[in-house]
C-alpha cells in the first residue's frame, strides 16, 4: 500500500531512465534493493553498497519509480521497493541461466551429489557459490540434481578448483559447470550453509526460474521460504 506521502514520482522516458531495467550492471541495483528488502536507501548509500556510478543508480531509481515497482516520498527521500515479488519475477522473467551464461564443464566420478558438495567446505568465502538445483538442495530440498552449478569469478578459477575437487574435463555434457559470474555482484548477500557457499536466495530464484528439469516448481517453493521468512521478521 502507498502511504499518502509515497506517491510515485512521475518520470518523462529519456535520459534519466535506463533503457534495460535488468542489464548486468542494473540488476547489482536491484540485487542489493532485494536482498535487503523491506530496507529503505538513500542512492548515496545503494550507490555505494551496489559498487555502481551514483548518476546511474539514481537512473536505476527513477526507471524503478516509473514503473510503479518504487516509490520516494521525494528527491531527497530513500528509495523503497513497492513491489518486491512483482520486481523478483521480472528480473527472473528477463533472465536465463543457462542461456546466458559462460560455463566450463567438468566431470566427476562421485555419484553422491552430497558427498561431492562435502569436498567444498572450509574454502575461502568468494572463491565460489553454489547456484541452480545444487544451490536449492541445501537451501529448500526439492529435487535431488544431477549436475552441479557454481559461479565463479574469473575463468582461470575453474583450474584451480577443478584440481583440487578432482575433476575431469570435459567439452560439454559434464556434472560440474563452472559459470563465471558477470559480475562480483553476482556474490553479494551469498550465505553459507553447512560450510558450503551458496548465493543469495534472490539470485537463486532467478537462476532457477527458467531453468529446464524441474527449475520453476524450485523457485516457487524457495519463493515460499523467502515470503515466510519476511513475515517472521515483520511480526
């Protein structure tokens, strides 16, 4: 509900919006807005905490506000998500995973997926995370996955990991995809779960969402997580 000080401000389409709401570097914005949520931010501050230009993030804001997804009670009043689930399934609309996404294929020989994630504990926060069906297997078990997904930072990472988890490489069709991160946003919020790095759930739900054998029905039931976990903590 808009209170009667949070209407929307009105925007003219031209250069104070950005032309693609979700493009890699728009989504480190929403990302942040998301994560946080119900959070309110001054652009200075989301500017900061995002790592992105504060003229880009106040286009970022005012693209927000037009598309009724925002509100500010004024110029110089914080941003404040209006629609959180409606912004999440857009961003995760817009987006595709396996599209979109470099990965480098590996192959391992341990069929029990959850004595393979077990080799991944105790390694340093950042140097991975976990996402697609693995990710949801220790966040909100729903189906048990065949392969394995994490993001990376940089292609030479995958080596080094590789080695070191035993891996076998392959050209295409392995178990193990390493997807280099199209930014280091891709890690912000990323929690630990049984000593095992995995990203946010907000950047799980969207890797999930059109993801084929079974993606969508792992999003809406980690969704249902997210929205029982909100409601606990605004009790």
């Amino acid at each position: 509900m808009i209170t009667k000080n949070e209407q929307p401000l009105n925007s003219e389409h031209g250069p104070d919006l950005v032309a693609n709401l979700f493009s890699k570097k728009a989504t480190d914005i929403i990302r942040v807005l998301l994560v946080n949520y119900p959070k309110t931010w001054a652009l200075r501050d989301l500017s900061k905490e995002s790592v992105t230009a504060l003229g880009y993030t106040s286009r970022v804001s005012n693209t927000l506000i037009s598309q009724r997804l925002a509100v500010r009670a004024s110029a110089r009043s914080e941003l404040k998500i209006m629609a959180p689930e409606d912004l999440l399934k857009r961003w995760a609309t817009f987006s595709h995973f396996v599209s979109n996404t470099t990965f480098i294929d590996y192959y391992t020989s341990e069929q029990d997926i959850g004595k393979f994630l077990g080799r991944l504990k105790g390694r340093k926060p950042g140097e991975y995370a976990l996402t697609g069906l693995a990710g949801a297997l220790l966040v909100e078990p729903f189906v048990r996955p065949t392969n394995t997904h994490m993001y990376i930072r940089k292609e030479s990472d995958a080596g080094k990991l590789a080695h070191e988890l035993d891996l076998m490489p392959v050209e295409e069709n392995g178990n193990v995809k390493f997807a280099i991160a199209p930014s280091n946003g891709i890690f912000y919020g990323a929690q630990e779960i049984d000593g095992i790095r995995v990203v946010s759930d907000i950047q799980l739900y969207v890797d999930l969402y059109n993801y084929p054998a079974r993606g969508r029905e792992a999003a809406r039931e980690l969704w249902k997580k997210i929205e029982n976990r909100r409601n606990k903590t605004q009790d």
